[in-house]
C-alpha cells in the first residue's frame, strides 16, 4: 500500500487534464483504485461535502462520481443541469463557483463551454475535478480507461490499441491515445476517412517514437488488437449526409468478427452505445464496457479520496 | 537624422518604434493602450522599407516602455525595433522579443472557449515564438499566427 506522502502530488490540487500528470501519476491512482475495488465501502468522506455541478445533463458520469462519494460516506450538493440553477438568471461561472466553494470541500464539474474546468479551477478556493468541458478534456474517464486496461491486460506496457469510430472529436480517444504513449503502446487507428486522427496527435506520436497505423476497416486491426476502444460515429459529425450513409455500417463490431482475436482481447467503450457495438457481443467474454463503467466509481474513489488527502 | 526617418518628425525624449508591418501599426497602438496617452504621438505608415516593402514607424515624445510592456507587440511586429532617444540621439537600442505568456491581447480562435463566453481575459503559452502558435491556458487548443486576432 501507498503511504500518503507519495501521494502528495495530488493534494488538494485540481484534476483538469490528463496531461497534468504524469506516468508514474496514473500508476499510483490505478494502485489506490485497486484497493478500492477490495474495499469498496471506506467512510473516509465522513463530514466532507462534494458540490457535484452538472451545467449540462451527463447521467451516466453523474451518476458514476455520485456514486464514488456515496460509498465514501460523504455527502452531495449541486445541480444535474444548468436549468435549475441561477445560471439561467445570468450568473457568472465566477460567481458561481465562489459561491459554490463556500458550501464544499471540492467540487466536480461538467461544463459545455472548453477551458470552463481550468478556468473553475484557477478562482476556486477549493480543489475541482472537471467531469468533462466540451469536447476538451474528461480525465477520469482516461484514468478509469487506464485502470480497466491494466486489469484485463495485467500491464500497461506494450499493447496493442485499437481506437475505433471518431477519432477526429472524440476527447476520450485523444485522452487515451496521449496517456497510453507513456507506455509503449502500438496504436492503430479506424476510421472513415473525413474523421482521422488529427495531425496535431500523429504529429506527437511521431515525436515520442509511437508506432501508428491507420485503416479503413475495422477487421484488418482486430486479429493482433490486446484492446479494441470503440467509439460512436455520430451522424451531426458528418455535412453530406450521404458520406454518414456509406460509412454508418462499416463500425459496427459484430460478435462474428471476435473468432480470430486474441484471447487477451477486450473491448472497451465510454458508453452510451446506439449500434457501434452490436448486441450479440455483449455476451462475449471479450465485452468489457460494463465492467468498465463499474471501474469508474472505483477510480473516482481513489481520485477524491487522494485529492483530499485522505488516501 | 537620417533621410529615411525624416518624414515623420524627430523627438527630443522618448521611443521610437520602427520596423512594424504597414497592416500591423493599428493593432500595435491598440496593443500599448497609445489611445489613452497624453503624451505627442506622431506616426507614419506605408513608408517605403527595403526589408519589408511597406513598413510603420511611432514616435513617442516622453515615454518609455518597460520589457514586460513593449514585448506584447511582438506578437504583431515580430521584427521592430526600439530606439530610446535622448537629446536628440538613440541612446540605446531594443528588439523585441515574445514573451512565455500572453496575457489578454489575443483572442482564442476556439469558438467554444470559455474565454469567448465569460468576462474572462484570455491567457496563452507561448509554444513557439518563432511561428508564433500560442496555445491557450484554458480550453489547449492552438491559436496559430494565420487566425491571430488582436482583442
């Protein structure tokens, strides 16, 4: 077990990017997420209070750090959109935020706006976990992707990733991707071709020595895949519709399609599903996505607990 | 006083800024605030440059700038130079160079970035100094030189 002065670098500071840590960083969390998984129900947040700001809807992600607190024994304020609060009648984030940590020990937050978590965390008193800003950056949901891999796989190092759907806006790809670089993973990327990986992420894997590939179908990566991370290609995304037309069927991951895989592989994905994922997989042993929400209340654990100095 | 300075007229005390691309010297007087000085201002633009077709020069009477201050405009004129005069003659001479932060002067081209919705004074790392990419403290994406908008 950790002592507490190795996790000093988390203490009562904010977790707004996956970048704001480093490798040895996530190795840390993911030890403390274990023994949360042992010993789920911990009173550690006995009299603390979390502010659980939701400026927009995000159920799944509320409901997983809700959760997380729960089973700390701590207890909740906030609101679950932004509708019910007084941003509606004008309210700076400012201000909101001041006020909120005169109510909180911490807070976490969602927000449509990008930088809106940096931003939160820079005035506020108290520490601020960003539970997603826009299309910018969602760290827990990387560091409970971090720890699902490292359970199913037993390591981090030298995997084989696939990354599968929207690689173009997709944060949870992005995130992942510049995480997994610290391990010498191999990546290859699946994609139609008006949503590829952008150069700015290639252009950073180039530069640590990361080996890519990039393909068109999603059977050519699946035979030497360790994880296959799905995501969903959305059809806003696309300004021709009959572009979304040709490509809307070619990401759909078949159970059929898992015979020749690696035993070791898993599929991963940050849910909601609509049809990327076909139905008959969910009874494949290989379908992992929800035991990997269930790992998200387990690294949201370990991430407020540490936080509040209290792992 | 040399021939190429002559058009605009000479100061006894102060700075002169030269060197500013002709389509910058808006952005460089929005950028130091010279619309709220008291101070003689006289400039001239569309002066003939051999390095760089059509230039700008400012001629501030009185004033002086600290590093801190005059290295914003780097960001529009990476090539100007300083003269600080004195009695008539350049006393020193000054580049100008970009800072590591940008502070407030530039607009995030990131349309949903929190700085272009709230009451908040944008901040930028300076990434590279010489492309000028200033990448913003808040939401991390890239503002580069062809979408630079002076705020």
């Amino acid at each position: 077990m950790l002592n507490a002065n190795k996790l000093s670098f988390m203490k009562n500071k904010s977790l707004i990017s996956i970048t704001d840590y480093s490798r040895d960083n996530y190795l840390k969390l993911i030890e403390i997420a274990e023994g949360f998984e042992k010993n789920p129900r911990q009173q550690l947040l006995e009299g603390y209070v979390i502010a659980s700001l939701f400026f927009e809807p995000s159920t799944r992600t509320r409901l997983s750090f809700e959760s997380a607190i729960n089973r700390l024994g701590g207890r909740i304020v906030g609101f679950t959109d932004a509708s019910s609060s007084s941003v509606k009648k004008g309210e700076s984030l400012k201000d909101t935020i001041l006020t909120v940590s005169n109510y909180s020990d911490l807070i976490v937050m969602r927000h449509p706006l990008e930088g809106s978590a940096r931003f939160a965390s820079d005035v506020a008193p108290v520490p601020v976990v960003n539970a997603g800003d826009g299309a910018n950056q969602h760290p827990t949901q990387c560091l409970l992707d971090l720890y699902s891999i490292k359970k199913t796989q037993g390591t981090l190092e030298n995997l084989n990733i696939a990354l599968v759907g929207d690689l173009k806006y997709g944060r949870t790809v992005h995130s992942l991707m510049m995480a997994m670089s610290n391990f010498n993973a191999t990546f290859n990327f699946i994609s139609p071709d008006s949503l590829r990986m952008p150069d700015t992420y290639k252009n950073y894997l180039d530069e640590k020595g990361i080996k890519y590939y990039e393909h068109d179908v999603l059977e050519d990566a699946l035979p030497h895949a360790d994880i296959v991370y799905m995501t969903r290609v959305q059809k806003e995304r696309f300004s021709d519709p009959i572009e979304y037309e040709k490509v809307k069927n070619v990401y759909i991951l078949r159970n059929a399609m898992l015979e020749e895989t690696k035993d070791n592989l898993r599929i991963l994905h940050p849910l909601p599903r609509v049809n990327e994922i076909n139905e008959d997989v969910d009874t494949n042993p290989k379908a992992y996505y929800f035991e990997q929400a269930l790992n998200g209340v387990y690294m949201r654990q370990a991430i407020i607990s540490s936080i509040l100095g209290l792992r | 006083m040399t021939d190429k300075t002559r058009s605009v007229s000479a100061i006894n005390e102060g700075t002169v800024i030269d060197h500013i691309p002709a389509d910058s010297l808006f952005d460089v007087l929005s950028i130091l605030k010279l619309d709220e000085l008291e101070n003689q201002i006289t400039f001239g633009t569309n002066l003939k440059s051999e390095r760089y077709g059509k230039k700008a020069i400012i001629k501030l009477e009185g004033k002086f700038f600290e590093d801190d201050e005059i290295n914003r405009i780097a960001l529009v004129a990476p090539e100007a130079k300083l003269n600080i005069i004195r009695d008539y003659e350049v006393a020193e001479k000054k580049v100008v160079g970009l800072p590591d932060e940008i502070h407030g002067i530039a607009k995030c081209m990131n349309p949903k970035c929190v700085t272009n919705h709230q009451n908040i004074s944008t901040r930028f790392r300076v990434k590279d100094k010489k492309l000028v990419t200033l990448k913003c403290h808040y939401c991390e994406k890239i503002t580069d030189k062809k979408h630079l908008e002076i705020l």
